[in-house]
C-alpha cells in the first residue's frame, strides 16, 4: 500500500467511532457510568506529552517509515541500534518538565512499527539486548511518571514489520499472505498479545496507545480478545481508537478538527514540528503561541491535546521542545481553570472563537487570540452575568448589553477587556460566570416572506 494511503487509512481509523459504541455485537458493554467514570481522568486532563523515542533518533530519521518506504535500505536503519545509548536519559528530569508544562499525563512509545521495543521483552528486539542503552526504559519512565503525579500511557505498534512472523516486511516485499499461512500469523498474533500482556504485568499502564491497525483487520488482530484481556487485567485503564475499532476515544492526528469530532472522548495528536521522533533538519516548529491557540481549540471541543516531543538517543530532550512545554506550562499555571475539567464550549455561532464550560455549565470561559481591538462579543446568551473576570490576574469585568432585547432574544452581550488585562504574550481567557447553566436562544420563527418569487428570500427558507 502506498504511504499515503496507508496514512489515509490511519486517519480514517482515528476517526472511525469506537466499536464499543457502534457495535451490537461487541464484548460485555460497561455500564455507562462505568465507563465514564473510568475515561474522567482523561475527559479531566486536556492536555498530555507523546514522546517518539526509539532508535530513529540516531540517524535523526523518519521513524520506521524510512526502512519501510524505501529510504534506506533495512540494515543500515538498524545499524542505528548500535548507537542508541540513552546515556544521558533522565526519567525523572523528563516527568519533572512534563510535569512543568502543566500536562495530566505522557504516552511512551514502547515498541514502533520498527519491532524494537524499549523494555526487556521476552522475543523480538529490544534496547536491552541489542543496544548500548543495556537497560529497561520504560519502567524507570513509568516509575518517574507516577512519582509525579502523572498518568501513564504506552504506545504500543501492533505492526511489527522485524518479526519474521509478520506478513509486510517494506514497502515492497511481503513475506507471504494469511490466507497462504494461517498458522504464521496467529504465531505472530500471540507473539504480539504477550507483548501487551507483558506490557500490563511489568508497568499496568493508565492508557494503551495502539497503533499500526490499518493493515489488518479486527478479526484478523483479534482486538477484541485483547481488548477483553486488557479490561479484566487492568480494568481501569483507557484504549485508544487504534485497535481496529476496539478503542474507548478517537484519535484524529496532526489536522486540528475544524468540527467538534462526532464522538464524545477525543484526543488530537500533533507533532511540534513536522515529526514524530527526533529530526535535526525539521525546523518548522509550531509557536508557543499557536500551540497554546491549539490547545484553547481543542479543549473547546471537548477534546485533549498529546503534543509530542521527539528526545535524541541520549535521552536529552531539544531545548526548543522542552523551553515550549515550560512556556504552556506557564500559560496553564494562570489559565488552567479555563482549560482542565471543562467540557466543550459554546457553537461559534455566539462567540467566534474558542470556548470551554465548567461541567455545571454555569460558567463560560471565552479565548481571545492577540488583542481583539474593541470588546468581545457574544451573542444569543440569555443568562445573566454574575461575574466576569480575566482569568490569568483576576482584574474584574464589566460586560454589557447593547441594544432593546425583542420577544426571547437577548440583546448582545460585550465584554471589553481592556488592553493592559490582555495576557502579554499568549491568548487570554476571561470567565464570565453565569446565573444558572447556560441557555442560548436561537430563534427559531421562520423569515418573513415579502415575496414568495424573490430568489434570495427562497434561498434562505
Ligand atoms: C502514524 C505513524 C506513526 C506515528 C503515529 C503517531 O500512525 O505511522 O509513525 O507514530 O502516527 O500518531
């Protein structure tokens, strides 16, 4: 399958909606309550750190992709397993600076598409035994993370394009089909559960983060035997989306959505530059300031965002990438009442930009990107303002309606922040807390019609 079209179909399982919602044949559903209860922490955090580390950051090369591609030939990729020394990796120096930047949780890349996983595994390659690096790196990770306060995740690759039991080898050479050598594949179906069950034994993981589903299918993965191994092993834990449908959230990846996405947990990923692991030559960093844009989007649609960071072989972390997650986490000290346990906002049919609510709905925090030149503007809400304040230093609001209110429509609702409240740098959230959960009107009365042959008034019945 072509690259692209292979992303295509990643996306597309990103945002296909879970099974556990759609199908009606699925394992035992969790009660609703439970299963809410048991994704709140992630519905909470809003914010968490992907980290691609593997032996990519040797060379500084696409992950797994370039052997697969074509880019370079299989051996020289792995001649990087001899370089990658972890000889300065610091867990706790990395949970302390996720920790700073004011992210609930991080995902580890624990195995890629590239089979070499980063703990001790029982088969197939690992760092322990096949680099310098000689020992375990996910549980010193997992162990820094907890100390931390943290949530941990572990992306997992079900592909595994090293193993000699795995069908797709690159790009163009396959070692043989399924349907040629039934008995090939579920070896490596078993080879790749055990992976996760050890996985699950050693560090009980707060979220698995799969990956690699497009090329098989659920039935062929057996994702629903795992998924069922997974709930009564760790019963608590979150699956992502990427189990060919077997998952518990969507996970839409690099495109912010321009809609909220159509299911109700949700997480986009999104690299800070243009790649996943570490890339010397990549210097198309994303600002502070548009990730912290990003980051108000995505909260107002109920999403999370797991930005990533891509460390070099050493285990240090680009000072670009660790000054920008200092920086949100700046932001989030002052704003993250706006940000964390909010649920989706308000249409932007009232307010024209990003917008996040308390979960009681009595509360309504607006963003406001740079200096908005003149008040702020929501419409169509009915409520009555208590309070309206900057959130980042607390100056109190005086927001104000202008205009007759007609019938049911409220008049419009301005809040001028002045310039010297506006955050210096990033964007601003105000609160404006409310007197009961929120109501908007929308007018529902069909236009009056003149003329019924005029075209513009038929356009718009
Ligand atoms: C895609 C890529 C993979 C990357 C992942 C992160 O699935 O194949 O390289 O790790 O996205 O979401």
């Amino acid at each position: 399958m072509k690259r692209w079209l292979m992303m295509l179909c990643c996306a597309c399982a990103g945002l296909a909606a879970p099974a556990l919602f759609a199908a009606s044949s699925g394992p035992p559903q969790p009660s609703a309550s439970t299963y809410a209860q048991r994704m709140q922490w992630f519905a909470d955090a809003k914010f968490g750190i992907f980290i691609h580390w593997g032996i990519y950051s040797v060379d500084g090369i696409t992950e797994s992709w370039s052997f697969f591609d074509g880019d370079i030939p299989y051996a020289d990729y792995m001649k990087q397993l001899k370089g990658f020394t972890a000889s300065r990796y610091d867990p706790q120096a990395w949970a302390d600076l996720i920790k700073a930047s004011g992210a609930k949780y991080a995902v580890l890349t624990s195995k890629h598409h590239d089979g070499v996983a980063l703990w001790p595994t029982k088969r197939g390659l690992n760092v322990v035994k096949d680099t310098p690096a000689r020992r375990d790196l996910v549980g010193p990770f997992v162990k820094a993370l907890r100390k931390d306060d943290l949530k941990v995740g572990l992306y997992f690759s079900v592909i595994d394009w090293s193993s000699p039991l795995y069908p797709a080898f690159t790009h163009d050479q396959t070692r043989y089909q399924i349907k040629d050598d039934p008995g090939r594949w579920n070896r490596f179906v078993t080879y790749y559960q055990d992976q996760v069950h050890d996985l699950t034994n050693r560090y009980h993981p707060d979220l698995y983060w799969f990956d690699g589903d497009w090329e098989h299918t659920a039935e062929q993965w057996h994702s629903k035997q795992l998924r069922d191994w997974i709930m009564t092993h760790n019963p608590d834990a979150i699956i992502n989306s990427r189990l060919a449908g077997w998952g518990d959230y969507g996970t839409p990846e690099q495109g912010v959505p321009i809609a909220r996405p159509p299911y109700k947990y949700w997480e986009l990923c999104l690299t800070m530059n243009n790649s996943w692991g570490w890339q010397p030559h990549d210097h198309h960093f994303k600002s502070t300031d548009q990730l912290i844009r990003i980051l108000a989007d995505t909260a107002s649609m109920g999403g999370n965002l797991l930005l990533d960071i891509g460390p070099r072989a050493d285990g240090t972390i680009p000072k670009i990438e660790a000054d920008t997650l200092r920086q949100i986490g700046q932001w989030l000290g002052k704003n993250g009442e706006a940000i964390y346990g909010t649920v989706a906002g308000i249409p932007k049919d009232y307010y024209a930009g990003a917008s996040t609510l308390s979960p009681d709905h009595k509360t309504l925090y607006l963003f406001i990107d740079g200096d908005p030149q003149g008040p702020v503007l929501v419409k169509g809400l009915t409520n009555r303002v208590v309070r309206a304040w900057v959130v980042g230093n607390g100056t109190i609001l005086s927001p104000q309606r202008v205009g007759a209110t007609l019938g049911n429509a409220p008049a419009p609702l301005y809040v001028d922040v002045p310039e010297d409240t506006l955050d210096p740098q990033h964007v601003t959230a105000i609160g404006l807390a409310l007197d009961g959960p929120i109501k908007l009107y929308r007018d529902t009365s069909k236009p009056t019609q003149l003329n019924p042959d005029e075209p513009t008034m038929r356009a718009i019945q």
